[in-house]
C-alpha cells in the first residue's frame, strides 16, 4: 500500500483536507463549541449550526483570526477531530502539507507546522506551502513555468493578493477584508434602512443568494428583529441597496490590487496582461465583484470554478505529483 499523505488549507470559517489516492476534499467548518470548563460539546459543521442559538454555558468560536492561528489548543483539538473522522476512527502515520499564508510572519508560519505536529496525529512530516501556489495549482496554472501570475483569494477575515512567478512568490499582500466583512455590510444596511437587527448567519445567506436574486430580480427576505417595536418580523430588501453597502469594501480590493500591480516588476506585467487575473475563494462569488475588479484594472478575470477548494486542490496536486513537492518547503526554525 502506498504511503498516506493529507494536504490542509485551514481556512478562518472552513477547514479543507484532502488525501493521497482521493478526489474527494472534505470540507467543514473550522469551529468548536466548548461546554462550560473545557468540555468538546461540538465541533465542525455541528459546532457552525449552534452558533447564535446556543445557551450561555456554551462557548462557540473559530480558532483562526485573519488567517493566522489565535486559539493553538482548540485547533490542535479541531485537527484531530477531523483526522479521526476522516481516518474512522484509526489515524496512520502520514505526510502533511499544510497552507500558511504569504504575507504573515515566520512564527505564525511556523505555528501552522508546529500544530500538526502536535495535534496527536502521527505527523511522520509536515511541509508548508504558501497558499497561493496552492491556490495557482489548484487552478490548474503552471505555476513552476509561468513568469507572471496574479492570484487574488478572497476568504472569510482575508484576502490575499499574491503575485507568483517561477513556483515562487514574488510579492504578496494580506488585507483584512473578506467575506465576514460582506456580511457586517449587510447587517448594518439592514439595521440603519430598516431598523432591523438579523444575524450574522442571515447576512451571510443574503450574501451568498444576492447574485441569483438580482438576476432574477428578486429581493432578499430577511427575518429579524425591529429595533423599535423589539418583535419578529420579515422584511424584503433590494439588491441594489445591498450592493451598494458592499461597495466600498469591493474597492478596497480592488485599489490593493493596483497597489500590487504598480509594485510588479514590469517583465512579470506582460503574462499578468495575456493571462489576466485569477479569483479564487469562497467570498468572491459575490454578486460583481469580479466584474468590478475587471472594470476596475482593465484586465481579464478568471473566476475559480470550486473557488472554496482551490487551495486543497493544489494541496493534491502536489502530493500527487511529485514534480510539484519542490513548492513545499519546511518553515524556519522546524526540526
Ligand atoms: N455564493 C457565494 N457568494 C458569496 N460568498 C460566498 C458564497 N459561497 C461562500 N461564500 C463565502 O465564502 C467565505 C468562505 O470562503 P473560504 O472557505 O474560501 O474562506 P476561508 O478559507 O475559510 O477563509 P480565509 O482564507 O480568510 O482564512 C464565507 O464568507 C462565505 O460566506
Ligand atoms: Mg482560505
């Protein structure tokens, strides 16, 4: 039997892991509720069900910030979790390749290693891989020959603006705007509209439906609770009024990518202006964003076609493809 290996993009709102030998990425959300002292209540897409229900005593939260570990305990208790899930029941000894973020620093990369490592899952080595290679993998690019990339992955805290050339990473930026930001749009747009307070949850169904409702010229219907009257009620709301909340932090996107195009050196230019750029990431299925950011750098846009996975798919190319485990690397200071 072939060695086992699995590659990890842990995303701040959902984890993805893929496995030698599979094409199946499993897929869940990066979440733990805790009961009371320290007890696992739930974990994953349960944990996410419970979240804004859930009594007092039960504490529900992501352990990544902004893309970066901020709760190394609950993770490590996450990881296993899921590895046992995956395994049923029985984790072997394996490989890891683990994504970590470009523009963060060498102890927060090197956190990303030392947690498999200590997650209690019979780690035999773990590598890094700098998430947009995976993602340009994952997009099925030619990463190692192309003189010339722009990835830009739009995720729950993050996005992430990378340009890549020659398997590497040229230039890189990290900005705190995502899909959670989208979603705190939409409540206050609700909230100072309408005087209604919906949750986190709502927003982000509006969000994620806001592209087929404006095609279909429908509005949104959101339950919530009038501020004033402090009952239940259901509301509808516009698309374009949505939008327009979302706007300002499309531009946000969209001038640090012309930050990043003005910092590329100018022979990378060309293959960026033949190919144009690459979108990825769950939270650039919002309605225009691509077609803004298109109108906004007047270059082509490539929408990822399972922008969700892109970076666990790149995680299997490289576990399959040992012409590819060039990209991954050990983190400074690993033993
Ligand atoms: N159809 C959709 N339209 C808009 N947004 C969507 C859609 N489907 C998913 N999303 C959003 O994508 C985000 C999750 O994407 P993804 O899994 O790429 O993030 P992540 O990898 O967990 O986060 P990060 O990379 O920032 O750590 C969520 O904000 C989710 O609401
Ligand atoms: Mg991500």
């Amino acid at each position: 039997m072939s060695s086992s290996a699995y590659g990890i993009d842990l995303g701040t709102s959902n984890i993805k892991i893929c496995a030698k030998g599979s094409k199946e990425i499993f897929c869940q959300k990066n979440m733990i509720a805790i009961e009371g002292k320290g007890n696992l209540f739930a974990y994953g897409d349960d944990a996410h069900e419970m979240y804004e229900k859930a009594p007092g005593n039960i504490h529900i939260s992501y352990p990544l910030m902004n893309g970066v570990i901020a709760d190394i305990n609950n993770m490590q208790t996450l990881i296993h979790c899921f590895m046992e899930e995956i395994c049923g029941g029985n984790i072997r000894p394996a490989d890891y390749y683990i994504a970590v973020p470009t523009d963060v620093t060498d102890v927060e990369k090197r956190a990303f290693y030392d947690l498999i490592k200590n997650a209690n899952v019979k780690a035999k080595s773990v590598m890094v891989v700098e998430k947009a290679i995976a993602d340009g993998l994952g997009l099925e690019i030619d990463v190692k020959n192309s003189q010339g990339v722009l990835v830009v992955d739009v995720g729950y805290d993050t996005t992430e603006i990378s340009i890549l050339s020659l398997g590497g990473i040229v230039v890189s930026r990290l900005i705190k705007v995502g899909g959670l930001k989208f979603d705190d749009a939409i409540r206050s747009a609700v909230r100072k509209e309408y005087s209604l307070i919906i949750g986190g949850k709502t927003a982000e169904k509006v969000k994620n439906e806001l592209a087929d409702m404006a095609y279909a010229e429908q509005p949104s219907v959101v339950y919530g609770r009038d501020i004033v009257s402090g009952l239940p009620v259901e509301r509808e709301i516009p698309t374009d009024l949505v939008e327009e909340y979302l706007y300002e932090h499309f531009v946000t996107i969209i001038d640090n990518i012309k930050l990043i195009l003005e910092r590329t050196p100018p022979e990378l230019a060309a293959d960026i202006y033949r190919q144009g750029i690459y979108l990825t990431g769950g939270a650039c299925q919002v309605s225009q964003l691509s077609q803004l950011i298109s109108n906004g750098t007047n270059l082509k846009v490539n929408v990822a076609e399972h922008p969700v996975e892109s970076v666990a798919l790149g995680l299997g190319r490289i576990i399959e493809d040992d012409n590819y485990k060039s990209v991954a690397y050990l983190p400074g200071g690993a033993d």
